[in-house]
C-alpha cells in the first residue's frame, strides 16, 4: 500500500504561507488526522496532495510520486475534498456511473456503494434534493469508486448525524485495516479521538506535533483530544 509524503511542501499566495515548509509522512494501515483550525492550510495540503494546486516548493508525492505522475491517480487516490461537486439535476446513482466511466469501473459498482453508504433507497432521487449529510455519503462513494490502496477525506463528517458519524468511524475503520493509506482531515475533535490511529497537527501552515495519538496524548499528559489540540496550539504560538 502507498505511503503519502510531504517533504518541504510550501504554498504561498503573495506574502501569505498557506503552507510553511511542511514535512511529514502518512503510513498505509492506519487512519490518520490531518488536525488544524480554519485557516490552518489543511484543505491548501490536500489540495496539492491530489493535484487541485500546485506547491510554491517542495512535493506531496504518494508512493513515491506526485499525483499526477501516478499511472492512474483516479483509480490509485479516492478523493473527497467538496460534495458540492455532483450536478443537482442528476440521480446520486448516475452521478456515480458517471465518475465511474472516468476510472473504469462498472456501472454495477454504483449500486454496490449506494448499498455500502446508506443511499441504496435515494439511488434514484436527484443529488438537487439530498441534504448534506447525503451528499457527504454520496462523495465518500464517489471516492471509493475505484476501490483504492489510498483515502484522502477533506471534512468528511460533515453534515452527518450521531448514527452517520458512527457508521463513518465503522466506514474509515474498515478500510484501515485492511491495509489502505488513509488521511482525514477534519475539526471535529471529539468524534477524531474515537476514529484515528495517528495524528498530523498543523497551524499557521506549520508541523506543530506528529504521531500516535496515544503517545501525544500521554508524552503532553492530555485526557482529550481537544486539550492536546489546544495546548500544542498554544505552544506553537510561543514558540
């Protein structure tokens, strides 16, 4: 499975460091949070990542290379970074055939992610009309089309209830442990420290702490996750 790496990655746009010489690996086999607040260049990370922008210096490679040198970087990379991206017009089913032309699967895998999100019963209703945390179901479909070694989530619990929230934890869980590369990023704190193995904190664009997030929660003798979170902060911000 591939190994995600970003070495040196920096993004400017004018004076402003979205992202600040950031160096940092995501291993294969486990779920990693990609933690930071508004602003803190998460979404500027994963959008050079899958290739959406390009670095001002530095790489974001997975396996090895850049996502657009991958042999076949859709079938290689499942990607959610908008859910607002599906045409309002088309059925979530068709919207999923559609993308699936793209990256070679058939159209009988729709169907087959439709049952695995939940949308087994809207298949056929159009996207105009799914709320939020359907559409959100609908994108994590979407980046599993391909049935691939490597997961990039921007925000994927968003719009999603206490019982879609506990099925994505089950979801991201599953796919871990079967050997794939997967990186989450997300500010909801609370339902992270139930879901993630590692943790990448970045603020101002910066590696602020990077590792298990057992050993970070005990080396900064933290009871949560969102205590660790803001005392690194605040050390950042010393430093």
């Amino acid at each position: 499975m591939a190994l995600i790496r970003f070495d040196h990655l920096t993004k400017r746009y004018g004076p402003v460091h979205a992202v600040d010489d950031l160096s940092v690996s995501v291993e294969p086999g486990k779920i990693t949070g990609f933690l930071g607040a508004n602003g803190a260049g998460k979404s500027s990370t994963l959008r050079m990542l899958v290739g959406l922008t390009e670095p001002t210096s530095g790489t974001a490679t997975i396996d090895g290379r850049p996502y657009r040198a991958l042999p076949n970087p859709t079938r290689s990379v499942g990607t959610m970074t908008d859910s607002a991206v599906f045409h309002p017009r088309r059925s979530g089913r068709d919207a999923l055939r559609v993308l699936g032309t793209m990256c070679g699967a058939a159209d009988r895998r729709a169907d087959e992610l439709l049952e695995i999100v939940g949308l087994a019963d809207a298949g056929r209703r159009k996207v105009g009309g799914y709320s939020t945390g359907m559409r959100q179901r609908l994108g994590l479909a979407a980046a599993l089309l391909a049935d691939p070694a490597t997961l990039v989530l921007d925000e994927p619990a968003n719009g999603l209830d206490p019982a879609g929230v506990l099925w994505l934890r089950r979801l991201l869980r599953g796919l871990a442990d079967q050997g794939r590369t997967v990186l989450v990023s997300s500010h909801i704190l609370a339902e992270l420290e139930h879901t993630v193995d590692d943790v990448i904190l970045i603020d101002h664009g910066r590696l602020i702490a990077h590792g298990p997030m057992s050993d970070l929660l005990t080396r900064r003798r933290a009871a949560t996750l969102e205590e660790l979170f803001f005392d690194l902060i605040a050390d950042g911000a010393c430093s």
